[in-house]
C-alpha cells in the first residue's frame, strides 16, 4: 500500500519561510512527490497550490489533498519542462512563488518494484514515469560499452572509481544479465569501500538521473522561472547531489549580477536577487529523524 510508504519533506518549515505564502497568491509545487510542501503551503494562507509531478503514484496523494483544499489545489501529472503548455492551458499567466525538492521521495526509495534502492532488491527500472521513458537501468547497464558506463557513472554520480566499476560489469554481465539492484549493487560492492555512504550510492544516482534527464529538466525550470514569476515572488530549491546544486548556484549567481555595456554606458537590469548567500542545510535534529535529509543544500532567489 503506498500510504504505509511515508515521506518526510526536508526543511519543509525554512521552504515556507522563505517563500512567504499570502492569501489569494498562486504558488507552484515542481515536485510534488507525497505533497509535504504542497499541504504546509495550504495551510499556512488562503492560497492556492498548482503541485506538478510525473511520478504516477504522486497522483494517489494528490486526491487527498484535493479532497481536504478543493480548488485550491490543483494537480497536473507531467514534466516540469512542459510547464509553460500547462499554464497556457489552465490561463494561468503568472507565479507568485515556486517550491522545488531535487530529491527522490522514501516512497519511491522503499519501493522495491520501482529499482531506486541498492537496499532493498528490485528489477533494474529507476523510471520516473514508466508509460512515457522506455529507457531502463538494466537496459544501460547490460548493452551500453564500457565507456559510455564510464561516463555515464563519472559525470552524474561524479564517481571516481567508475571505469573500474564499467570494467567490472562488462566483465559479469558477459557470463551473466544483470537484472536486479542487488546484482549490480554486489558488483559494485566489491570495488568501492565507503565508510560513510554505501559503495553504490553514486552508480545509482547516476543512472537515476540519467534516465529521467534530471539535469536537463532543472535546467528548463530554472530559465523558465524568469518568465512566470512575478515581481518579488521567489524560487525555493531544495538540491540533494553536488551537481544539481551547483547548476542552481550558477543559475542564481549569473542572473543576479548587473551588467554594465560599456558601448553606451548603460546597464542591464538583474533578473533574480539572491537570498540565501549560502546554502541553508538541515538541522542536526531534523538530519536525527530523517537522516536522508543530511545532504541537502536549500537555496533561494527573488525575481526583481
């Protein structure tokens, strides 16, 4: 049953907080997932919530919160990247505010059918959306060559041992098909020895966000907040890998520095001002009860 699946939204008070949620204002949930944020949101002011998601178990959540807010939510099963469709659609012009958590729910981590977890056993899946990404972690895993591996392990799960590991499971998979998270989990076991995360953390993460286009995705999001935001609305992103929150960080920092042209002495405005100098990151407490929560970094800008 997914409602024995619990989901701990991280920093779900600092999120609030800073987006500052009024009556009557419109904000946007990417991420919906168990919609932590979504419900906090709603019962912190008389606004309304446009929650987007492309997890088909988001939309079992998403009916209960329709139940209890009604119109004031909303809920659209889809791609961030499609975003501005989705509000052409519904006649919506602009945001007041946007939420974003990068990170992958307990629901789909504890789930063993959906292939996230190197914890618990499961076919090779990692899909977001099974009925529109064909793409499969076993698919990568057993045809592509041990280079497009490599790459795919060094530059999305930033692993350093990852021609060895990509060495390794062309080597397995030529006597056997690697079809299960405790198969390649094992394979990968044998190479890396952490002491402070499980040797396959990186590979799975890698695969993950290779499969759904994550970056691709947070990319699209984050240029398109420029256009649907209003005036003094702002961007709350909650990152959980170095990658994701280094493209924010970048993001933030290239739109909120004032150009100068110098051909005619004349400056161009700045899109966003950045709230958070440096990231905001969990308390120890919260890391005690959630100890999922201790790599997330919290930013936040404000569109001028």
């Amino acid at each position: 049953m997914l409602s024995d699946l619990s989901h701990y939204p991280v920093m779900v008070n600092e999120v609030v907080s800073f987006l500052k949620p009024k009556d009557n204002n419109i904000y946007l949930d990417g991420t919906f997932g168990q919609g932590g944020y979504s419900k906090i949101i709603l019962e912190s002011s008389k606004c309304k919530v446009l929650a987007v998601d492309r997890d088909n178990e988001s939309e079992y959540y998403a009916e209960k919160i329709k139940k209890k807010y009604g119109s004031r939510f909303f809920f659209i099963k889809d791609k961030l990247s499609n975003l501005e469709v989705l509000l052409k659609k519904r006649k919506i012009n602009s945001l007041d505010g946007i939420v974003l958590d990068l990170g992958i729910s307990n629901t789909q981590l504890n789930n063993p059918v959906r292939g996230f977890s190197f914890s618990n056993d499961g076919p090779l899946d990692m899909r977001m959306d099974s009925e529109n990404i064909k793409l499969t972690a076993e698919i990568i895993i057993n045809e592509y060559d041990e280079k497009e591996l490599s790459n795919i392990f060094f530059y999305y799960g930033e692993e350093r041992n990852s021609k060895r590991i990509a060495k390794s499971i062309v080597s397995y998979r030529k006597k056997h098909k690697i079809n299960s998270t405790k198969i390649l989990s094992d394979i990968i076991s044998k190479i890396n020895n952490n002491k402070f995360k499980h040797p396959a953390t990186r590979v799975f993460q890698a695969l993950r966000i290779f499969i759904n286009e994550e970056l691709n995705e947070l990319e699209k999001i984050l240029e398109l907040s420029l256009k649907i935001l209003n005036k003094n609305s702002r961007i709350v992103v909650v990152a959980f890998h170095s990658l994701e929150d280094r493209i924010i960080k970048n993001f933030f920092k290239k739109n909120s520095v004032l150009q100068i042209n110098s051909l005619n002495n004349s400056n161009q405005y700045c899109d966003l001002k950045i709230i958070t100098k440096k990231p905001v990151i969990p308390t120890k407490d919260e890391v005690k009860i959630n100890p999922r929560s201790k790599s997330a970094k919290l930013r936040v800008a404000e569109k001028q």
